[in-house]
C-alpha cells in the first residue's frame, strides 16, 4: 500500500514544539509549598495558556492542529466527487469541546453515543441533522429526544425498532432512521474491537436463519427507514475486511429498493449508507498508512455500487491518533533485576488501553534529553512507566531505548485519539491539560484545549461529604 504524506511533517512540528515546551519547563514547580492561593492557579496548568512540565503538571496533552486540518481535508478531498458524503466524526474518539467545533465549523457531522456526547456535540455547533446517534442501548426519553430533535439514527435491534414505532405512533419522521447490520464478516486481530464477528454485540446479525428476509420485511413495512449503517473497520481489520462487510450491506440496500419499487411502487427507498469508521492507523512509525485515499480506492474497486447512495462516514482515529503527543517527564530512574525502569507520570489515566492491553496497543516511546533534543546514550532495554499503583502500569515494557534519566522528556507519540482525551481516573490522577499548537513554520503557538483538571475538582467527584443519615461506624458509648 503506497501512500504520501502530503501535508505538513509532523514529526518536525513535534521537535519543535516539544524543545518549546522544554525550555519553558522547570523540575520544580515555584507553587509548591507556597500556600493554598499559589497553588490553585498554578495545579495542572489552570491558568497557563503555554504549556510547561513541572511539578505540578508533569503531562500534558498535545495536539497539532495543522495535522488535525490536513487529516481531515485528506478525508474529505479522497470522497469527494459524486455522491452526497457526511463526514461524521466520531465523538468517542476525541471529546474535546474546541477541536469539535472546529469540524463542525468545517462543515462535518458528529457521530455520537451517549446523551453527554449528543449535547457535546450540539453545543459544539453541530446541526441536528448532521448529527448520527449509534448508541446500542439508547433509553426511551433518548430516542424520543432524538425523533423530537431531528438527528439521524442508526436502530440496533428490533425492540428498539418497537420503541421508534411506538414513539411515532404513525407518523413519519423528518430524521433519517438507519439499522445497524451486522454482516458477520469476520475477526480482526483485535478481539475487542471486531464489531462484524458472528456474535458481536452490535446491530443485527445477517447471517442468521431468516435474518434477511425478517430485515427487508422490516424496511418495507416503514418507508421512513431509508439509511443503512455498518461499521466494520477498525484498528486490526484490513481494508479488504472492511470493505467485505460494506459489500453485503450494499447489496442488502439494493435488494430492499429492488423489493420496495416492486410491491410498493416505491422510488428508493434506501438512499443513505452509513459506512462507520474504522481506518486502522500505523501506530509503528511517522508514515500515514494506510490513508483515506487508499481506503476509497478499495471501496471503488470492491464496492462500486456504494457511490449510487449517499454516504455517511464515522472516522475517529484515523482523524486524530497522529496529531496527538503524551509528553512527561521521568521523575526517577532506577535499574531493577537488570531492567532500567524510567518512571514517568504518563500512565493508565492518559493511556489506558495499553497499560491493559499492551499487546494490541503498542505505542512509540521518543526519548528526549531535558534541553527538548533526541536523547543520544547507549541504548538498555528499558520499561517506561507511569505513576499508578499498580504494576501493569507500562507505557512501554522491555524496550530498547537510550538510557533514559531523571529529567529527561518522553514523548508518546500518535495519541491524539482514545488517549488523553479519554481520561482514567484510577488513583485519582487528574485529567491532564491538553494544549493544541502549530508549530508548522518558525514560532510555536498554542491555544489552550482542555484545562487540567485542579485538586478541586478530583474532590468533588470524590462524593458526598458523609454517609447520611446512616452510620456506618457506632460511636464508643453507644449502645
Ligand atoms: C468507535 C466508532 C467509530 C469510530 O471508529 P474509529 O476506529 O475511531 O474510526 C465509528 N462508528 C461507530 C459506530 C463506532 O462505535
């Protein structure tokens, strides 16, 4: 798979950026010990609108926003041509207020899952109908929000199909309503993410005996159904898998728009296909592989019959994974059973999957020396941790990398989707500042993306002050 990196070279924007970052950073934070006033404005960078690594922020979050502008005109210029095409980005993936608005504003829809993501998305400014709601477990009063709002939806199941008939109790609806298929085209190498498998949890299985006929009976019966959604991509599936499961649903679309113009006299009644996302993103090395471009080359070739319907499309991080940098630095440095061990405070709270699955989310480790340049030592087989308690928590585990010291910086590159953004608050590690910047020719800018989270905050999300009325624990003296 060939393919280009045309747009502006992230790997030198993040040089810059991170040699910026490490000129402005001290190891020691000036508000600590300083009294509680110092401190409030200082923890995890509150108030600053240029990044530093300190005490009190020792990760940030880092997001280049020429990479976010570019990824997303690859996406929209590879699909461009012919057909109507809705590029809903899917919240999950990067849900952050400003770089929301920033898609919306250039025109793309939002794919979203939860009643929280649904209002993150309309208060970022994304209009109703360019707005996809995919839940697989959407309540009464979320579909009924959701017909009353007028935002696309993709039903996962036939009591939910019940609940849409009940809500609207006769009437048509303005919203466009899809079925999330199943096509039960197979595994990926990542369990947890293969959503086309025989027994996925998603959508409904067309394999199945009479699944077929019991779906086309189901468009048939209510003209107002007129999209397909599938989402069979993901990291781990090919673009040949992707594209198979895309196929069959094709196919499902033209034979129910084959049956509704024969027994209904209807104009095609199908008119919309919801691909989903799911672009595998090389987390392996700078190169951007494979890209959007590629994918649609698949697509034309295996699935020509897509480009008569209009398309929606669902992409997360294939928009967002290389435009995003973990940076820490190490606290201490130790060598344990021959093993160095560079302790860090990036962990499980801004990486989860691969502290909990490292063997399907490996991720690059970039050594830097304090000044912000590559780190040059002999090179020992080192863990990379972070600061939870608990011993899984590895960035990285026996890798090979400079001998890495106290003070020295650590980037995470390609964590721009499913990482920081998407918060853990294990040992309550705050929720670390996330800065976008541009660092694409000479000065670094940066604008402020999410604040850290502040000591404040992790207390109130702490519960209630006590357990009342009841008492857990008798007072001595009492009977
Ligand atoms: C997660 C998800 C997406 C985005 O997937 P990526 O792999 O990030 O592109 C799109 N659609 C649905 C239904 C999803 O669940």
């Amino acid at each position: 798979m060939h393919s280009n990196q045309s747009g502006p070279p992230v790997q030198a924007s993040r040089e810059r950026v991170i040699k910026a970052v490490a000129k402005s950073s001290t190891r020691e934070s000036s508000a600590v010990g300083t009294g509680a006033d110092a401190t409030v404005t200082a923890v995890n960078g509150v108030d600053a609108q240029s990044p530093q690594l300190d005490d009190t922020t020792p990760v940030i979050g880092l997001i280049d926003l020429d990479q976010v502008s570019d990824a997303y005109e690859r996406l929209r210029t590879a699909f461009s041509g012919g057909t109507d095409v809705l590029h809903a980005v899917a919240c999950k993936a990067v849900p952050l207020l400003p770089l929301l608005r920033y898609y919306a504003e250039a025109g793309a829809g939002c794919e979203v899952a939860s009643p929280g993501e649904l209002d993150l998305a309309l208060t970022a400014g994304f209009a109703p109908e360019r707005i996809v709601f995919d839940s697989p477990a959407k309540t009464l009063s979320e579909l009924k929000r959701a017909v009353t709002l007028g935002v696309s939806m993709n039903i996962d199941n036939y009591e939910e199909l019940d609940r849409l008939d009940a809500i609207l109790d006769g009437r048509t609806t303005s919203a466009r309503v899809g079925i999330r298929i199943n096509p039960q085209s197979g595994t990926g190498t990542i369990g947890a993410l293969s959503t086309a498998t025989q027994t996925s949890k998603f959508g409904i299985g067309l394999a199945d005996a009479g699944a077929r006929e019991a779906l086309i009976d189901a468009y048939l019966a209510r003209p107002w159904l007129n999209q397909i959604h599938v989402h069979s991509g993901s990291q781990g599936i090919s673009l040949d898998q992707a594209a198979a499961g895309i196929e069959i649903v094709v196919e499902l679309a033209q034979e129910i728009n084959r049956r509704a113009a024969q027994t209904h006299g209807r104009d095609r009644q199908v008119t919309r296909i919801d691909i989903g996302g799911g672009l595998p993103v090389n987390f392996a090395g700078e190169e951007i592989t494979p890209t959007f471009a590629d994918y649609r080359a698949v697509l034309a070739a295996q699935v020509p019959g897509l480009f008569d319907f209009d398309i929606i499309t669902e992409f997360g991080r294939a928009l967002l994974a290389k435009a995003g940098t973990i940076l820490t630095h190490v606290e201490y440095a130790k060598t344990t059973g021959g093993r160095r061990i560079a302790m860090t405070h990036a962990g499980v709270q801004v990486a989860t999957r691969t502290a909990y699955a490292p063997a399907d989310w490996p991720l690059r480790i970039l050594p830097f020396d304090p000044d912000g340049n590559p780190k040059s030592a002999e090179e020992v087989p080192t863990d990379v941790a972070g600061p939870a308690c608990f011993a899984g928590d590895l960035l990285a585990r026996d890798r090979v990398l400079p001998r890495l010291d106290a003070g020295d910086i650590v980037a995470v590159p390609d964590t721009g989707a499913y990482y920081f953004s998407n918060p853990f608050s294990y040992n309550l590690l705050p929720r670390v500042p996330v800065y976008g910047y541009r660092a694409n020719q000479g000065a670094v800018e940066y604008a402020l993306i999410r604040r850290g989270q502040s000591r404040e905050e992790i207390l109130a999300e702490a519960g209630e002050p006590e357990i009342a009325p009841y008492r857990l624990v008798q007072n001595e003296g009492d009977s």
